[in-house]
C-alpha cells in the first residue's frame, strides 16, 4: 500500500477546508440570483430551513461514515454494509459518486476558466495589453481550453501536495482572503447610486412566490452547495481527528456556507442594480433578472467598465474572489477520485493526481467542443439528478444499514454525552426516515 493517509492537523484546518468546499460559485453566483428570481427574502428563509432540516442531515451522514472508515466513499460503504447486496448497493453508490464529482469538477473547470480569463483582463488592460485583454474576454474554443486547462493544472497541484500541505494550507490562506475581498467589494458597492434598490429586492420578502417549484430549486442549491453525495464531506471527514465533535463541526459549516451565501447576496444584487443605474440591461427578454452567464460574463463587467479606472481593480478583485471560491471547491471534488485511487491501488498521490486530472480534463475538452449539447445535459444529470439520488443512499446507508451501535460510537467520540442530546434522540430517525422521503419527493416533482 501506499503512504499513510493524510489528516487536517487542527480543527480550524477541517473547517477551512470544508467550508472551502461549500463555498463556491454556488454561494457567490447561484444563491443570490436565485434569491433574485424567486421572491426575494422569501426564498432566502426557505432555503435556511432546506440547509437545516435537509441539507445539514445528510451532511452529517457523509462526515460521520468519513469519519469511521477512514477512507474513500467506495470502501466506506462496503464496508458498513451487512451481506452481498448492500456490499452491491455501496460498490455502486460510491462509484457513482467517483462519477458524479468527476462531471462536476468538469464543468466546474470550465467556469472557473471563464472567471481566470476574467481576473486576467483587467491586468492585461493595466499593463496596456488591450488586444490581448480582448483575446481574454473573447468567446473561443482556443481561449476556453486553455484557460480550463490553466484552472485543472492549478487544482492539480493542490491536490499533489497532498492534505495538510495542499488542501489544508491552501484553504486556510484563500478562506480569509476571499471574506476580506467580499466585504471590501460590498463596502464599495454599496456606496455607489442604485445600490438601495437591489438591497430593497433582495431583502424583501415575497411570499406569494412560494411554490413547489421554489422548494425543489432551494433544496437543490443547498445540496449543491454543501457538496453533498459526491463523497467530498465523506473523505474530509475522514481526515479529521477523533477529538471533534461531529454535530457540532457539521453545523458550523452549514452556518458558515448559508452565512456566506447570505453575505454574497449583499454584493451581487446591488451590483446588479447599480450596473442598471449606469445603462446596463439587467433584465433579460422574459422580464426575469440575468442570472446565467450573462450575469458574471456581461452585466458586471459592463458595470466595471463604467467605473472608469477604479474600475480595473474592482474587476480584478471580484474575478479574485470567484477564482479562490473556485479553487477551494474544485480542489475537495479532485481529492474524490485521488482519494480513491492511492486507496484502491495503492498509487502514489502525485501519479493517482495527473491520473485523475487528466481524465477529468478530457471530459472538459469534450464538452468545451461539443458546449451547446453537452454543457446543460452534465449540469443537470449530476447536480439535479447524481446529488440527490446519492444523497438519499447515503441517507440509507446511514439510517438503515450502518450498525446503530457503531454509528453511535463513532458520534461518541469527541461528543461524550451525545446520547443525551437532542441531536441524537432525532437525527437517527430523520436521516433514516424523513430524509430520504422529503429528498425522494423532491426529486420525483422534479422529474415529472
Ligand atoms: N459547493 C460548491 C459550490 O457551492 O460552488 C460546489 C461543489 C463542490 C459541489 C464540491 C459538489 C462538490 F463535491
């Protein structure tokens, strides 16, 4: 076998390195535009309670089995199943998993490259290179492959470095750098005309747009946001140190993923309005606000642009900002199939990375060629249909084939009387019960 495996040195490490995970382009891009088109404050009070009642469960699923097997998803779920067909059901949750994290980090990668062409812009415009800021802004094949391929070599060596000298410090150093830029952008922004406006839209509530539609789009964001099901908070968890209380780090994590989601609302949405207030179209033919690409990729821009030379460094700050939020997640989903490769085959890290990597990156060059067929059909099969299909088995796994008895021990350890806490007289039945129906229900709506 291979080295020793890896473990975060200190707690803050963990939480550096999971909330580096959850907080992505998820949390800066998707929450706030999807507070923005589905009633405002209405929506951030259900998604709060979805992170809570649904999200933090089965997050808390992952962590725990992480936590007890001390290895990758597929060996995890066998090894907490009890005879041939629940050995089968885990071999084939846990290769899903392997599966659906590779498909997110492809397209992930390709986002990302657009937010490191973005952030390279604005520095070849202060250096005068004005075409070749161009070239960076540009739509082409040429300009995506290598700025994805730029975005995947960086997660790469990351993951090379292994946990506590690649994730851990990395986390740890892009963690407070991108809460610093956030709040510098949000104090700038706030300050310029229009930015009332879009605090009005996204801080008052509308409830008259409650829907099941509502409901499945909330439930999805917070499963995408935790990066639940993939078996990226299994493997974390199973770097962290028997000392540490799981409920307890479990939460601060959803607190600080739906904290940080919250705060991102507060830069994107002004943002928003005070690119209105300098001519710039918000709202796009359906009378709905632009969230898609056109959102990052025109209408702040537009906005920078406008600001005159201040302007440059607010581009580059923000396009900082989306590329360490990037990279903190892009680096957990990486460590998924490497995880998995060291453990299985007793790789070395750095080969089972370019491994990894590289195959990871030839599926985002197919899709890079094939972007209109293939782009959407990837997002959805694996955030609307791989993340909670896989979080309902782990749900199961955790509720109804995991020994009780082992399962209680391993939440014991670092939570000496949790059998006397509220967390353990409710969360067994929920997360054996009530999460994988709510989950399943979801879905089903979905799919119909
Ligand atoms: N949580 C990340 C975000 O909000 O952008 C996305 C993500 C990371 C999804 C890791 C899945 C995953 F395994």
């Amino acid at each position: 076998m291979g080295a020793p495996r890896g473990q975060f040195s200190s707690r803050i490490g963990f939480l550096m390195a999971s909330t580096g995970s959850a907080v992505g382009l998820g949390n800066i891009w998707g929450f706030p535009t999807k507070v923005a088109s589905n009633g405002g404050a209405a929506f951030v009070v259900v998604y709060l309670l979805l992170a809570f009642l649904l999200a933090y469960p089965a997050l808390m699923a992952e962590l725990t089995i992480g936590r007890h097997a001390r290895s990758n998803m597929v060996q995890a779920l066998r090894g907490i199943s009890r005879g041939s067909t629940s050995y089968f059901f885990g071999s084939l949750a846990g290769f899903s998993g392997l599966l659906v994290a590779a498909l997110i980090l492809s397209f992930y990668a390709i986002v990302a490259g657009w937010m490191i062409s973005h952030l390279a812009s604005p520095v070849a415009n202060l250096l005068g290179a004005n075409d070749v800021a161009a070239w960076f802004t540009g739509d082409s094949i040429i300009r995506n492959l290598s700025f994805t391929a730029i975005f995947s070599g960086l997660t790469m060596l990351i993951i090379a470095s292994g946990v506590e000298k690649g994730i851990e410090r990395w986390s740890t150093l892009l963690m407070p750098t991108l809460l610093l830029l956030m709040f510098l952008l949000i104090a700038y922004v706030l300050t310029q005309d229009g930015a009332m406006t879009g605090l009005e839209v996204y801080l008052n509530p509308d409830f008259g747009q409650l829907s099941p539609q509502l409901l499945l789009s909330a439930m999805g964001q917070a499963f995408f946001s935790l990066s639940i099901g993939v078996g990226t908070m299994l493997i974390y968890g199973s770097y962290l140190s028997q000392q540490e209380s799981l409920p307890r780090l479990g939460a601060l994590v959803t607190l600080i993923d739906v904290g940080i989601a919250f705060t991102a609302g507060l830069l994107i949405l002004p943002a928003m309005y005070v690119a209105q207030t300098s001519g710039t179209q918000i709202f796009a033919e359906s009378g709905e606000l632009i969230a898609g690409p056109g959102l990052i990729l025109q209408v702040l821009p537009a906005l920078f642009d406008n600001m005159g030379s201040i302007g440059l460094l607010v581009a580059i700050a923000f396009f900082a900002l989306m590329v360490i939020a990037s990279l903190t997640s892009s680096i957990s989903m990486l460590e998924v199939p490497v995880a998995f490769t060291i453990e299985n085959f007793g790789m070395r890290r750095k080969t089972a990375t370019l491994l990894a990597g590289s195959i990871i990156f030839s599926i985002s060059t197919l899709i890079i060629f094939n972007f209109e067929g293939l782009f959407g059909f990837i997002v959805s099969f694996s955030t609307e249909y791989g993340q909670p299909l896989l979080g309902i088995a782990l749900c199961i796994f955790a509720g109804w084939i995991w020994r009780r008895d082992q399962l209680l021990a391993e939440l014991k350890k670092g939570h000496k009387n949790i059998e006397h806490t509220l967390f353990w007289k409710i969360w067994p039945w929920y997360v054996r019960i009530v999460c994988p129906l709510l989950i399943l229900a979801a879905f089903v709506q979905s799919v119909l």
